[in-house]
C-alpha cells in the first residue's frame, strides 16, 4: 500500500509540473504577443511622426516660396 501512495503522490506532483509547465508557457506566449503589439504600435507613432515631419517641412518650403515670389513681385511691381 506505501508503494501506491507513493505512486499517486509521485503522480500527482508530475501533474501538477505539467500544469505549471503549461500555465508558464501560455505566459510566455501572452507576453510575447503583447511586446509585438507595443512594437507595432512604436512602428505606427515613428512612421506618423515621420510622416508629419515630411509635410512640415514641404509645407514650410512652400510658405518660403509663396513669400518670396510676392516680394519679388512686389519689387518688380
């Protein structure tokens, strides 16, 4: 009779690995799917950031020419 319990408690603790085993694996994995979602949301802001900085910047050139070809007209006027 010791040997079965000895049996059952050695099988009870092997069951109770796997299912830390699998409840730490599926952490894992949580965790992995939620840093790809903090770096896709990262590479979203950088490319509207950069997107942004582009047309400032293109707007800005336009603004310099707009003001420089009416003072140019103004001159030659």
């Amino acid at each position: 009779m010791a040997i079965s319990n000895i049996f059952a408690m050695t099988q009870m603790q092997n069951n109770d690995f796997q299912n830390a085993m699998t409840i730490s694996t599926q952490m894992q994995a949580d965790a992995q799917k939620q840093q790809m979602q903090r770096w896709k949301i990262l590479q979203d802001t950088q490319t509207k950031i950069f997107e942004i900085q582009q047309d400032v910047t293109v707007n800005k050139a336009r603004t310099q020419d707009k003001m420089f070809n009416k003072w140019d007209e103004y001159i030659r006027s």
